[in-house]
C-alpha cells in the first residue's frame, strides 16, 4: 500500500496486452461495473501523486480470545467507508481465505516448503522480490499446471467479501484488487 501513495495509475485493459508472462510482479485490478460477475477488470501499473488514506475495520473492544470478531467498527472507520472515492484490497489472504502461492504450491507437491517461505516474507525478515523467486524456484509451475489447479481448486473468497464490494461498487466507489499473485488466479476471482 506504500507504494499506492506516490504511484501513478494508468488504466490497461487486460485483454488488449498479449505478451503477459505468468506473473506480473506486482499490479491491480479494477473492478469496473455494478455487476461483479460480469464486471469490466482493468490492470493498473505506474506511478501517480494520490492522497490516500489507510484505515482496518476493528472491533470497538479488543477480542481476548485471539479470534477474529464480526463487531461492529468505530462510527469514524464507518464514515471513512461510507465517503471513499476508492478502495483497495489485497488478494491473498484478504479477498481471498488462502495465499494463492502456497495452495498452488500444495497442489503441485511443494507446499511445506512454499509455506515457509511465505511466513518468511510476510514477517519481513526477507524481501518480496526474494522470496517470489525461491517459493517458485521450489516447484515451478507451468501455464498448464496453474490453470489445472484453478479448474479444481478455485480461489475461496473470503466470507463477505463480495456483498462488501457490490455495496461499494454501488455507491460508485472504485474497488481495486492488489497483488503480487498470478493473473490467472485474480481473474478467477473477478470473473
């Protein structure tokens, strides 16, 4: 998200680029439409001047059990919701329940391995960059293995997550999806 605030976007249609690799490093999608499920996705990539504003919903008393909570958020969480011109949502583990990589990865018989590098990187003890290549050194997936994988085991959204979004996309709010995560497995997820 740091890099959103000095990050100029430029709307791609996907479609119309076709010498995609397998991975984009790192980009978003916008949903563009009222209808998510039939919903124009549009790619984003290069630097722009935007004021932004991070918030998390979170609970109005702290949870002791470690669980996460469906409380109700504070009434200025709600307000910032209510009044966004856009919001931005990563992929992999927030749209989405799972780390797209490490389910792939289990599929194709690395998981362990892939898993560990995750908790790697997610902890910050070892550069995105870095643990992208060693996660994919680990099992190398061609084409036709991620879309096997995607065909038998798509990506579960997370409880909410699209009621959440078609209230957005109807007050005519701009949802984007973050990710440094496979095209393939985004689309999935916004057709």
């Amino acid at each position: 998200m740091e890099g959103l605030v000095n990050s100029r976007i430029i709307p791609i249609r996907t479609s119309c680029r076709r010498h995609y690799s397998v991975f984009l490093p790192t980009f978003s999608l916008q949903l563009r439409n009222k209808n998510l499920n039939k919903g124009q996705v549009w790619m984003m990539r290069r630097p722009k001047s935007l004021d932004s504003v991070a918030a998390s919903i979170q609970p109005l008393e702290a949870s002791t059990t470690g669980n996460t909570d469906n409380r109700q958020p504070s009434k200025e969480v709600l307000e910032l919701w209510r009044s966004a011109d856009a919001v931005c949502f990563d992929v992999d583990s927030t749209v989405c329940v799972d780390e797209g990589i490490d389910e792939l990865a289990e599929f194709c018989g690395a998981g362990k391995a892939v898993a560990e590098w995750t908790a790697r990187a997610m902890g910050g003890s070892v550069p995105f960059e870095q643990a992208l290549s060693a996660r994919l050194s680990l099992f190398k997936p061609s084409l036709a293995q991620v879309q096997d994988f995607l065909d038998k085991r798509p990506p579960r959204i997370s409880p909410g997550i699209e009621e959440l979004v078609k209230k957005l996309m109807a007050r005519n709010t701009d949802v984007y999806l973050i990710s440094g995560g496979f095209r393939q497995m985004i689309n999935k997820i916004v057709n």
